[in-house]
C-alpha cells in the first residue's frame, strides 16, 4: 500500500530539473551559435520580379509606377498593370498577393491564371484575399505580362502587392520565412485559449462557481482566430480561405462580449448595467453587419469601422471602471488585472489602427499581451483557488466543531439522564 504522504526525494526531482535545464540551455547555444542547416536561405531579392510596370488607365493614357504601391483607383474598376519579361526570364511562377481583389494573369494576350469566387462564394462581394500563382516558363520569355485587378470595396482598390518570380516551392518558403512566426503564435493562443477554457469550466464544476478566467479564454480563442484569419498563410490552413477570412471579422465584433463578461465577473457585477447594455450594442452591430454582408449590400470589411468603436468604447469602458475601483482600497487587488488590460488595449488599438493601411502587423501585439494577460490571470485564479481552499477548509473545522459540540452536548444530556434515572432508583 502506498504511503498517503509519500513524496519523491528532493535529491531526485533537483537532479532531474537541473538536466532539463542543461538541455534547453544546450538547445539554445546550438540555435544561435551553431551550424545554420538552411545555407540556401530565400532573400527577398531572390524572388521579387524587378520589372518595369506600366499602369494603362481607363481612357487609354499610360503611366510608369512603382511596384508594390497604392494608387487611386475606384472600387469596381480594374486595375491593369503590364510589363514585359526579361529575354533571359526562366522562372516557373510569378505570384501576386490579392487584398480581396479578383486577379487575372495575361502572357501575350492569353488569359494564363485567374482568381476569382464570385462563381461559387456565398456571401460577400469581394474574393478573399490570397497569394495567386501563375504558372511559366523560359518559352515566356520576352512576352508581354498583363496583370489586371478588381475589387468592389475602396479599401483596397488600387493596391498592387509585391510580385514575386521563381519556384513556387521557394515562394512559400519565403512567405513562411516572412510570416510563419505570426501563424504559429495565433495557433499557440488557440490551444492556450482552448485549454484555459477546459481548465475553468473544469474548477467551476469542482468548486461549484464560475471562473473569471474561462472568458479570458474565449477572448484569446476568437483573438488567435482573428490572427488566423490574418495570417498570410491561412490558404494553406484550412480548405476555405474565403471562411476562415469572414470568421475574422466576425470575432472583431463580438470579441467585447466575453471582455465585457470577463471585467463584469472580476468586479462582482459592481457595473453590471452599463456592460450589459454596451453587449446589447456589439450584438445588434453584428446583427445588422451580418445582414448586410448577406445582402450583399456591404462587406464586412466596409463596415468594420462601426465594430472598431464599440470595441474602443469597451476597453474605455473597462479601464474608467478599473480606475474608479483602484480608488477604493478593498478593491485594489485587482491592479495587476488592470496592468495586463491596458497592455491588451495598447495591443489591439495598434492592431486595429494597422487594419486601415497595406501593411498588416498580423496579430504579433495582440499575441504577446494575450499571453501577459493570461499570465496574471493564471496568478490571480490560483490565489482565488487558494482563497477558496482556507475559506473551505475553515468552514469544514467549523462544521466539525458543531459536531463535536453537539455530540458533546448529546453525551452530557445522556449523562445527565442517567445520573437523574440512577437517583429515582435510589
């Protein structure tokens, strides 16, 4: 039978620590001091197609531009670039990033590659956005290439993203090289989220109480699928590009619903009204976005501007609350709370700015203080555990008091009726 209060040596446990230790420290050193086994690392240099490009506008007159750029263009109008390969031009693809533009690749007049869901998606105007290959070969060489690009929305009307040329294998080596830190992130926050959902809703079952930190766990849930759905690389995540796309928006404006839920649970319901009211507010705003976006009357990215205030309103919302409890003593626990908030809040206030220009940041802010957030809460909810813990072990040497006092109690009144029945007898 094994002992109740067995423990294993600390002798053991030091030893094996310090060897994990060591090992990690080994990896490290080998990492940043060692052999680099990728000697043939893709420059951006390497692939990047450094043509000349002629803009052809609507009225027929041409103009030189710089690629890659933004230039004005109407929504609806297509964009039409063209320039001629090299002589000596022998690469196998050309590829072109489409910010929700419909992209049609031309050599010498023939329609070589073309992009588009209007035929097959279901809702929405535009075609997701996505690197788009055409294929090619040395027999191109010389010939003229003709780029055209279509979008129903002005936020990206008129972008022209970098065009690359070479092996399509070492193009996404280079896109991952260049944005893979971003994807693998977002699918860390996913699992920390996922399993910081599992593991309150798993303490709320045993200390019969709702967790703070299972709404946490939502917020980095739909944050990490935001970053998915921003990734560069989410065409070859999942099958559906154009969802995984869509879904991004849609956690942008629901995303303050479990803020809301998670700052209401911390601060015991002390702003109960004002949260639900502003949660009503998110709700409608998706309502009405959605039906929108399903009659194709706006997109969401068109009407993401709507989401992107009822989002700031609730992080103000949040920190002028937290701000008004700091004043009173008995609830300044909750600064490093606070602290963690306003790192998340710079976060995606950077994240939400960068939405509105070419250049994405892709999630890296919103990331690393999702994970800092996480942090403290996980400090937090083992206090609160603990808190619980002496609060119920103190309620059980109450309870076991009351017991022996009333078996106390009931000995003395046996007693005491025995001694009375003895002297009767007498």
């Amino acid at each position: 039978m094994t002992k109740e209060n067995y423990k294993i040596s600390k002798i053991q446990i030091g030893f094996y620590y310090l060897l994990m230790f060591l090992i990690l420290i080994w990896f490290l050193v080998i990492q940043f001091t060692g052999i680099n086994n990728h000697n043939a690392k893709i420059q951006s240099s390497d692939i990047t197609y450094r043509g000349t490009f002629t803009w052809i506008h609507s009225d027929g007159s041409k103009e030189q531009i710089a690629v890659p750029g933004h230039y004005n263009v109407p929504a609806k109008e297509t964009m039409v670039i063209t320039t001629t390969l090299p002589e000596n031009y022998t690469q196998s693809s050309l590829a072109i990033r489409s910010s929700l533009q419909d992209i049609r690749f031309y050599i010498d007049g023939v329609l070589r590659t073309e992009y588009s869901t209007k035929d097959h998606r279901l809702t929405g105007k535009n075609s997701a956005s996505c690197y788009v290959f055409c294929p090619t070969s040395a027999a191109d060489a010389g010939k003229e290439l003709r780029i055209e690009l279509t979008t129903n929305t002005s936020n990206y009307s008129g972008v022209v993203n970098e065009i690359y040329s070479g092996d399509k294998s070492d193009i996404w080596e280079y896109i991952f090289e260049s944005y893979g830190l971003e994807t693998i992130i977002a699918f860390f926050i996913l699992f920390a989220g996922i399993i910081t959902i599992l593991f309150s809703i798993a303490l709320g079952i045993v200390y019969d109480r709702k967790f703070d930190m299972e709404y946490l766990g939502w917020c980095m849930t739909m944050g990490a699928t935001w970053m998915l759905g921003e990734s560069k690389l989410r065409q070859l995540i999942v099958p559906n590009p154009s969802a995984l796309g869509t879904l991004c928006f849609v956690m942008i404006m629901l995303v303050p619903i479990p803020v809301l839920f998670y700052a209401d649970l911390i601060q015991q319901g002390r702003y109960k009204k004002p949260y639900f009211y502003l949660g009503c507010a998110a709700f409608g705003n998706f309502l009405i976005c959605l039906v929108l976006h399903l009659t194709g009357t706006a997109d969401f990215i068109e009407t993401l501007p709507g989401a992107h205030v009822i989002l700031a309103v609730t992080f103000f919302l949040v920190f002028l609350t937290f701000c008004l409890d700091m004043r009173k003593k008995e609830y300044r626990k909750n600064k490093l709370v606070l602290i963690g908030l306003i790192i998340a809040m710079l976060a995606i206030a950077i994240e939400s700015i960068s939405t509105y220009f070419v250049v994405l940041i892709s999630g890296l802010f919103i990331g690393g203080s999702m994970l800092i957030l996480l942090f403290i809460n996980i400090i937090r909810t083992i206090k609160n555990v603990h808190t619980i813990e002496m609060h119920r072990q103190k309620e059980e040497l109450l309870k076991r008091k009351r017991q022996m006092e009333k078996i106390s109690l009931q000995m003395m009144q046996t007693l005491s009726t025995t001694i009375e029945a003895k002297d009767e007898y007498t």
